[in-house]
C-alpha cells in the first residue's frame, strides 16, 4: 500500500514524500504552499519553527480530512527526508492517526444525536448529499485514507411513460468523497456480497497486513457496501461507526 505524508518546509513550500511498500527510498516532490489543501497525502507534518500568522488558518483546514502534527510530536524532527524509512514514516503516520481518529470518535458520540436527525431528514430526497456526509463521517471516524460506499439510488424516469427504475451508485476518494455512478463492477461487487445484508452493520472482512476493510451495513433496509484502507482498526472506532447506522435505522431518533 502506497504511503504518502506532506512535510512543510517553509512557509511558503511543502514537501510531498511517497512510499511504496517495495521501496527503499521516497519518491520526493516540493509543492507550493497553496497546492497543500489539494494534495493526496495521508497526513501533514510540520516543524514548530516555520509556522507564521498563516500556519493555523492553513492546518485547521487540513484537519477536517487528515491528522495534522508537528514533526517533534511523531519523532521526525531530526530526521532527513532522504534518510526517511518506510518503517519511520509508517511510525509516523500511526502516532497521528490514533490522536487524530480518538478525537473524531469522542467528538462524534457527544454529536450523535444531532447528526443522526440530520441525516435521516437528508434520506429521502437527498440520497446523494446523505452519503456525501455519511463518507465524511465514516473517513474521520475509521482514519481511512481511501473510502468507497456503493449504494442504492432511485434513477429518475426521462418520460411520463416510463418507471423510476433502482441503480448503483458510490462516493468514493481520498480526502473528499466523489460521487459516481456505479457501473457493471460495482453492480457485481454488490451481487457478490448480496448474502451479507442482514445486519444493520457488519464488518464482513479486514485485512490488518494490508490495512484494507469490507463491511455491509443497511440503512432502512437499503444495502450499502463500505470498502476502505485504514491504518488500524480499534473497538472504539467499530462501536462508534455501529452505533451511528443503528441510530439512522432507529425511526424515533
């Protein structure tokens, strides 16, 4: 699995450092400070030192989708980019991501009973922006740092004479959630996994080696299929994550 971290240089430039786990040595690129709210890493580092007026404006946003920590915080302070191991950066990331993912689950908990209103108000005629959240939701509170949900949706007919007829759709992304149509492999993804939706939520398959999950939940007894790569999976995230489709399955809240 590809490992990717973005490491400010300056306050006006930012490395992005790339590891592949055949690799030995990073694939090394400098970006401007502006490319950093776009670019596909796994988590910001910083040095104390360089951070300016701008440095909280510019790491707040990013915190809304990745774990943002200094440098000393995680043990790269005194380490060169070009002595980076994959083994010192995967280091790196799991000191960021378990802060990081305990605070969205806290925070998550003291808000669920406000989310959970406020997405089944978003269920029925805005199927679309429900799973834009849910995704986001779920990218937080799993620490995921790639997220496919494939879902049911309602194709609206083009003519009176014609029936609105059930398909396949998916958010899926890095950082930000995409939503897509779904297409034969995702109708066959679904068909594949079609025993496994009787459950409100359950986590059909998780591959700690590779970091990679499948789980099946129903929301209204409608599938969804959640597909992800996560650093780790902790109890606190698993109950979290159960607790927010039991609550979007239960009419009273």
């Amino acid at each position: 699995m590809k490992r990717t971290i973005g490491i400010l240089k300056s306050p006006h430039q930012f490395t992005q450092l790339s590891f592949s786990s055949d690799s030995e040595t990073p694939e090394s690129q400098v970006h401007d400070i502006d490319d950093l709210a776009r670019a596909e890493i796994d988590a910001c580092f910083y040095p104390k030192s360089t951070l300016n007026e701008q440095g909280p404006v510019i790491l707040g946003e990013l915190v809304k989708s990745i774990p943002v920590r200094s440098l000393e915080e995680v043990g790269l302070a005194n380490l060169d980019d070009k002595k980076l191991t994959l083994e010192s950066m995967q280091n790196a990331l799991d000191k960021a991501y378990g802060p990081w993912t305990l605070h969205n689950n806290i925070s998550l908990i003291d808000e669920l009973f406000n989310v959970i209103p406020h997405l089944n108000q978003l269920w029925p005629n805005e199927r679309t922006t429900f799973f834009e959240e849910l995704w986001h939701l779920l990218k937080l509170n799993l620490g995921t740092t790639e997220l496919k949900i494939i879902f049911n949706t309602i194709q609206t007919a083009e003519k009176e004479t014609q029936k609105d007829k059930l398909s396949r759709a998916m958010i899926s992304g890095t950082r930000k959630g995409q939503p897509l149509e779904g297409g034969d492999v995702e109708n066959q993804i679904m068909e594949h996994y079609s025993q496994e939706f009787h459950k409100i939520f359950d986590i059909i398959d998780y591959n700690q080696d590779k970091g990679e999950l499948v789980a099946a939940a129903t929301i209204k007894k409608s599938p969804v299929l959640i597909m992800a790569k996560l650093p780790h999976l902790t109890k606190l995230q698993q109950a979290v994550t159960k607790s927010l489709f039991e609550g979007l399955s239960c009419e009273s809240l």
